[in-house]
C-alpha cells in the first residue's frame, strides 16, 4: 500500500535435479518492511532428448558361426543433458546368415525418458577355414584297365561352421599306370572362400582276371607236341599261358593240359585243353590162303602192317590144330595196341572121304527085348584110314511091333570123324510065354463103409506085381460084399495082373467093416429145463464115427406140460445098431394160485407176490371178473364164490372158489385134501364136513363131466385129457371151495 513491494522467491533456479513439481515461496515485503508470502509449484519438464552417436563396426563369426555385440561396441559418445538411462540395440547376435553389412540402431534413452536413435553398419565377416577330412580308399580297375572317383569317396566328414563345403579332387581318373598308392588332394571351399585341404590315399588295384579263352583240343593219331596259347587282360595285354603238364604226347589215351594265364597283378586265370591221341586206323587187313588136309592141320599165325606200330602178328581165340573132318574158319585178330583192331579169315579144310568098314552081328534068340541089350561092344572089327570109327545103336525095326512072338532087325552105324559111315545089322528073335507074379494085397479093417477105398487108385495095393519082360498092368476087377449091409461086412476085392504079351493072374483083397463103435453126445450132460407152463426142449446131437450127426429120439411127448420133474431120456442109434443115451430133467413148476382168508374173516389174499404177477379176481357163480379187482387182495362186497386168476411169466391159473356170506356170516370152510395130485385118472377128495356136490371145471371155466361117489369122496378123471383141472366142492352150508389138480397122461 506503500508503494512497490520487494518481491523476492525461495527458488529462482532449477536444474536436472529439480526435474518435477517444486514449492516456490514468494515474499513480499513494502518498504517498511512489511512482508507476506504465498506458495507456488513450480514444475522443471525435461524434453531434450539424448544425443546418439554411433559408429560402424566390423564383427567376427567364431568357429560355430556366430558373432555378438554390445551397445558400448557402436555406441560412440552418446549423451544427454540430464544423463543417459540406457542403451539399447536393435539386433545384438550374428550367425552364418547375416555375412556382410547389417544395419543396427542404437536406441539412448535419458532419465527422463527422451530417446535418441543413431544407426550403425555392423559388418559381419567369416574368416574360419572349413576343416577338410580326408579318408582313404581302394579303387579298383575295370574291364577297361579304367577307374574314377570323386571328392565324396575321400571325403572323411568334411566340415565348415557354416554349412557344408563344396568339395572337389585334383585327381579323378586313373589308369593301369596308376596301380599302387596315389596321393589325391582333397578341397573344401565354404561360402566365404575360405579353403582348407587334405591328402587322401587312392589305392588302384587290378583285379580283374585276364579274359578265360577257349581252347581248341588238339587231335592226333600217334603223337603231338602242344604250343603255349595266348589271352587278353585289361592292363597286361597279351598273356601267355604256362602250364606244369608235359607238353609232348605220344601215348593213345586223351589228356589235359591246365594253363594258367598271369596278367603280374596277381590276377590269374585258368583254362583247360584237350589232347587226344586216337589212333583211329586199324592194322591192314590181308588176304589169308586156306589150309586142307584129309586128317588134319596146324595153322602159323600171319601177320600184316600198321600207321604207328609197323608190323602186327595176328592172335585167335579159335584152335590151330584141326584133327576133325570138316572146313574150319579161324578168325585172326590183328590189334594195333591202340584200340584199333582188323580181322580176317583163314579156311582151314580137313576132308576125309574113305568109308569105314565093319560086320554084321550074329542072329540071336531071346523071350524078352530087354534080355538083348544094346551092345555096340558086338561091333568088333570096325576101322578107319583116319582113327578109330565110331559106333553108335541107330534102331530095332519088329515085324509086328509086339514084342510077342516078334523078329527085330537091330542096325548099329560106324562113322569115321568125316561123316563117313556105314550101317551093320544083327538079327533077334522074340517070344514071351512067362506070365507075371503078384501077391494078394494085405487085408483091410476098416469101421465104416465110408472108410473102404475106392476103385479109382486101389490097385495101388498091389505091390510086388512082377513080369520078366517088363512091369505089368494091375487093374481092379470087381468087388463083392458077404452081405451088403456095411455092418459086420466082408468085401472080396478082385485084381488082375497081365504082361505086354497077355499073360495074366488075380490076386485078391480082403476088406473086413465091422461098426462097433456107439454115438458120442455132443454134451457130456444135458441142462436141466425148469419153465412154468410147458417146455419143448431142443433136439441134442451125438456124433457118430460112420453116420456123423445123430439127433437124439426123446421116450415122451412134447410139449411137457405136467406139472413136477418129468425125465426125458434120449437115444442116439447109428445104422449098424450102437446105440447110447442120456437123460434130461424137465421141471414143470405151474403157477401158484393159493389163497388165504384175512384175519377179518371176508378179505381174500393171493399167496402168490412174486415180481411181474397179475391178478384177476372173479366170481365163480358166473365165471365174470369183478370189474376192478386186480390186486393181490380182494374184499368182497356181496355173497358169492370167489377165485383168483393169476397171470406170471406169461402162464395163467385159477385159483379154487372161496365162499363169501357177506353180510350174512363170516366165510368158513373146513380144510379138504386131494390125493393124488398130479394123477392119470381117479383121485381122492379127503373132507371133514359135509359135502354137497363136486365138479371139475377146466381151465376156460367150463364145467366137465366126471364120475363122482360123493359117500366116498372119490371122483373117476381117466376119461379127461392130460391138463390142469378146478376141483370145486359145495359144502352143506353152501360155502364153496377150489383147489386145482393136475390130470397127466395114462
């Protein structure tokens, strides 16, 4: 109010350090000294931005192909006025890819968050060498005498850290002139030229044989001496063969020669070749000049030329010396030693032509042609010009051809070895009138007729039939039997024995049959049969020495039906009356048809339970079945007589009546007794009580007639056929009874 205040601030200058909001105080103070103040923010900005200041750099990859930098290697004096935070680069690594200039910017950025950019050239360069590796190989010549390879065949892994090398060899091809060891370069260029090589070792080796030729065999008759073949090989050229095997060849036969072709690489081949030494001309056959003589000749072998071997003597298989009339060829073999053979002939002819001489034979007189034998010995003056003629018997011509009362003209004939011969005869006269001899034959005994022999071969019996002339003829002639019957029979069996001239005798045979032998039974023991109703046993057999088979003859009639043991004897008879037998237990047992009175006096029980039983109960006034009653018991339901039929193993029977007075009084009847049972006509009725009437009733239920005295209780059946039969007796209180009985045959 005073005029102009002095202002002056807490604050009148800032720095980088006041960057942000800052609290100014402002005093005013008058000129008496009066002051006030007040606050002000003050806010220091700062949005200069650094200073960037690059520079270029050249980098090196390492051996793995990469490369780093960092900011203070381009960084070239970057500032700012409140100071620099951070530097940063755009890229800071480096590999194989970014080989050469690569621009990279530096990014400053001050406290205060200004930033400065500059860019750099980063210059990426490669300078490692790849590393070469090298292996060593074999390589081997072809048919050619040529091989090649290529950088990959020695190539032993060759690296660089930036990718693979090309690879390339300062020798690829090689030749013959290069077997053994060669050096070859091997080498590796990266994309960045650098180079690096290896030496590898190249091994040429021949290994291809020289070529196998074929040889043509070589053929001669006598001998031959073989020149050495030649070959082709790919490096040595012409090869020469050499062998271990002779060369010259002078023996027949067929021989290899092995040659071995050497191409000096240590390749070897082998061929064969045959040489044949075949003399395949045969010696020259001559013409040979027959030999004659009239008792005999000596051949000298000839001889004839050969190709190879000259002069060859002829052999034979065949005689020299020829004593025999005839012509002879001898065959000469002429053989060159190798195979080759000619032959040619020589005649050799020996011909006798003189007869020779003998006599004839004195006449002689004989009964039989075997009492003159045959007897060259009686040609005793035969001669030849040549030897001793032989005698030989030609034949007997008879002038009937019997030998009875017959003249033979016996010729024998002297030959000399030629052929030459002549016939000489001797007169025999024949006449037989000896009959032959003979025994009669043994006697015979035989059992059966059927034993006798037959005609047919009987004369074989004869046995010592004789003749002097020769064997006689035996033949049967009859037989006759003392009686016909084959049984205690004498049979008389007649031969006759005659010689070729008819002269006979008989002799004869006694053949005795006597059959005293009885039957054998087929069984030593017959089975006992036990059936229910009836049985027809089977017929049994015995065997018989003359008859075979007998069937035995029973002493009863079938079918058996009588009830108990009936016992069958059996006859077995042969045709000359022996005879044995054998006997048999036939056991009828029959049906059991009892019955008893139950204890309640009215219910009646079949006594028979047997297994398989069947029951029919009737009654016996009307010979009806009670409908339904078909068990073992049976309780009448009204006054009646009552049976049971009783069915067991297929055999049926009637039990006797029982009374019933149902109702009226309890069934009672006194015991009564039947005797005999079985019978064959009359039995007894044994009764205490009174009777009334008796009646025999069948087993249809058919009343039959009989005789009856009823004072002495006896009934007459004779008159009945063989079977099972009802008593049934009426007492004389009207109760009525059954019991069966059994009428056999008389």
């Amino acid at each position: 109010n005073c005029g102009t205040p002095v202002l002056t601030a807490s604050q009148a200058a800032f720095t980088c350090a006041d960057v942000g909001a800052n609290t100014v105080t402002l005093t005013v103070t008058d000129a008496s000294g009066n002051s006030s103040t007040c606050t002000s923010t003050v806010t220091v900005a700062d949005s200069t931005a650094p200073v960037a200041a690059c520079q270029d750099l050249t980098v090196y990859l390492d051996g793995t192909g990469n490369a780093t930098i960092t900011t203070g290697d381009v960084d070239n004096g970057s500032s700012d006025n409140c100071g620099v935070a951070s530097l940063a680069l755009s890229q800071s690594t480096f590999n194989c890819s970014n080989v050469g200039a690569n621009s990279v910017t530096l990014t400053v950025t001050d406290v205060n968050g200004n930033i400065g950019t500059c860019t750099s050239t980063v210059t990426v360069v490669d300078s490692t060498a790849p590393t070469a590796v090298c292996q060593n190989i074999t390589v081997y010549l072809d048919g050619t005498g040529n091989a090649s390879i290529t950088a990959n065949d020695v190539d032993g892994g060759s690296t660089d850290n930036c990718g693979t090398p090309s690879l390339g060899v300062n020798t690829s091809t090689f030749t013959c002139a290069d077997i053994g060891a060669n050096n070859v370069t091997l080498t590796a260029i990266d994309a960045s030229g650098n180079i690096a090589t290896c030496t590898a070792v190249v091994t040429v080796a021949d290994t291809t044989s020289p070529v196998t030729p074929t040889i043509a065999d070589i053929n001669s008759e006598c001998s031959v001496t073989v020149t050495a073949p030649t070959t082709t090989d790919n490096c040595a050229g012409t090869v020469t063969g050499t062998t271990t095997d002779p060369l010259t060849y002078s023996a027949e036969g067929t021989y290899l020669i092995t040659w071995t072709f050497d191409d000096g690489n240590g390749n070897t081949t082998t061929a064969t070749q045959n040489v044949v030494i075949d003399d395949v001309t045969a010696p020259v056959v001559p013409t040979l000049a027959d030999l004659t003589d009239e008792c005999s000749v000596t051949a000298t072998a000839p001889t004839t030329t050969d190709n190879c071997v000259g002069t060859v003597t002829g052999t034979t298989t065949d005689p020299l010396t020829y004593n025999t009339q005839g012509t002879f060829v001898i065959t000469w073999t002429f053989d060159d030693g190798n195979g080759n053979t000619s032959t040619a002939t020589q005649n050799v002819i020996v011909n006798d032509v003189t007869l020779p001489t003998a006599s004839n034979i004195d006449t002689a007189y004989a009964e039989c042609i075997g009492d003159v034998a045959v007897d060259i010995a009686l040609v005793d003056d035969e001669a030849d010009n040549c030897g001793v003629p032989t005698v030989t018997y030609v034949g007997d011509v008879a002038s009937n051809g019997t030998g009875c009362g017959d003249t033979i003209t016996r010729t024998y004939n002297v030959a000399d070895a030629a052929g030459n011969n002549i016939d000489v005869t001797q007169i025999i006269i024949l006449n037989d009138v000896t009959p032959p001899t003979a025994s009669n034959p043994v006697t015979l005994n035989v059992v059966c007729l059927a034993d006798v022999p037959t005609a047919t071969g009987a004369t074989a019996w004869v046995t010592d039939e004789a003749d002097n002339c020769g064997t006689p003829t035996v033949a049967w002639v009859s037989d006759v039997s003392s009686n016909g019957t084959g049984c205690n029979d004498t049979i008389t069996r007649t031969f006759s024995v005659t010689d070729d001239c008819g002269n006979s005798i008989t002799v004869q045979q006694l053949i005795i049959v006597n059959d005293d032998i009885a039957p054998v039974a087929d069984v030593a023991a017959l089975t006992d049969i036990t059936e229910t109703c009836e049985s027809t046993p089977a017929t049994p057999t015995a065997a018989d020495n003359c008859a075979g088979t007998l069937n035995g003859v029973p002493d009863v009639t079938f079918p058996i039906t009588t009830v108990g043991t009936t016992v069958v004897t059996w006859t077995y008879t042969d045709g000359c009356g022996n005879t044995i037998s054998q006997i048999q237990n036939v056991t009828i047992t029959g049906v059991d048809v009892g019955t008893t009175m139950a204890s309640d006096g009215i219910t009646m029980i079949a006594t028979n339970n047997n297994a398989g039983v069947t029951y029919q109960w009737i009654d016996c006034e009307t010979n009806a079945p009670v409908p339904g009653a078909t068990n073992v018991n049976f309780t009448p339901t009204y006054g009646s007589d009552f049976a049971v039929i009783v069915t067991e193993n297929g055999c049926s029977d009637t039990s006797a009546c029982v009374n019933s007075t149902v109702s009226v009084d309890q069934l009672t009847m006194d015991e009564f007794i039947l005797y005999p049972n079985p019978t064959t006509g009359q039995f007894t009725v044994s009764f205490t009580g009174e009777i009334r009437s008796i009646e025999m009733v069948d087993v249809t239920g058919r009343i039959v007639m009989t005789k009856t005295m009823l004072n002495q209780g006896l009934v007459d059946a004779s008159l009945l056929a063989p079977g099972k039969y009802m008593v049934r007796l009426t007492a004389e209180n009207g109760n009525i009874v059954t019991q069966p009985i059994v009428i056999g045959q008389q």
